[in-house]
C-alpha cells in the first residue's frame, strides 16, 4: 500500500452460535509479550481479535477498511464505536465467524506497515435490534491502521448493548436489574 491508501472490502462471515466473530493473524506463534485488552464489543488476546457482532448466529456482513494511517470514525452511521491497540507478527489478517464447522477463514488485504502494531476501530449500528436495520449500511464496520499500542478508547456509545457490555454491573444496577 502506498501513501495515502485505503483499501475496503465488504465480506460475509457465519456465525452459527455465541454472536461473535473473530479477526486473527495468519501467524499465531510470538505473541508472548501481547498485552489482551477489551473495551466494550470488542477482545483483543495474543493474535485474535473477538467482536460482538447484532445477532447470535447467520450471516454477518463486515465492511472493512484497511489504511496507511487513521481514516477517521464514521459518526453519522455508527450508534457505537470503540477502538483497541492490536499487534500483527505477520502483517497479514483473516476473519471467521464462530461455527461448529470447519471454520471458513477470509483473508483481508495485507497490512500497509507488515508486521507490528495497528489500530483497530469496530463501529457498530443496531446492537439492540440485533441487526434489524435494512438501510444498506453493514451493522459491523472495521478500521485497521498502523499506530503504536495505546489504551481502548470508546468513541461513542449509545445503544443499550453498549452500555451492558462496558460496565455490565452498572448496566444492571442502573434498571433494578
């Protein structure tokens, strides 16, 4: 990839129980030193990324962009939005979803900086509807770019879903739960 570009795909992944999905690195070995992470729907641990995706099993379609540098969160789209340090040892990503099959994987675009640290950004939309938005807008939207690890950041967050998932006991507490 050179300067300036971007690369997005749009992909289908099955999920037939447990509404997630998962983003790994071809390479699964070297990440001793991995810090694991998670901020709302989204886990990092040693090579694998889980993302909470609308619905609990089916098709889930992702839109993923993959840039050179920070290509900005789309706030008009995305009820929800959280971003997370993440550490490729072979610059080049897959996706799944969670299935008792064998697991389809399909590869992204490789990385723009090889192997070393990005950043992801996961927008989502209709968490408390799981999924039921027909607008054309997939629900699930990756941003991959090379940065240097920080802390999870939540950038926005207003579904119901959200809430529970970033500080369960509150969620709970806050309605007699």
């Amino acid at each position: 990839m050179s300067d300036d570009e971007t690369c997005t795909v749009r992909l289908t992944v099955e999920v037939a129980d447990c509404g997630i999905a998962g983003l790994q690195d071809r390479e699964l070995d070297g990440y001793a030193d991995t810090p694991a992470q998670s901020v709302g729907f989204i886990e990092v641990e040693k090579g694998w990324v889980t993302l909470h995706i609308t619905h609990q099993w089916g098709p889930a379609d992702f839109t993923v962009t993959i840039a050179d540098r920070d290509p900005g969160a789309d706030l008009a789209a995305y009820e929800d939005i959280v971003e997370i340090g993440y550490v490729s040892v072979s610059g080049e990503v897959e996706m799944s979803g969670f299935t008792y099959d064998a697991v389809a994987m399909r590869p992204l675009p490789p990385l723009p900086a090889g192997p070393g640290t990005y950043r992801i950004r996961y927008h989502v939309k209709n968490m408390d509807w799981e999924g039921a938005g027909d607008d054309g807008i997939d629900d699930h939207y990756l941003q991959i770019w090379p940065a240097p690890l920080g802390d999870p950041v939540v950038v926005k967050a207003t579904s119901d879903a959200s809430q529970y998932f970033l500080e369960p006991e509150k969620f709970k507490r806050d309605r007699g739960l």
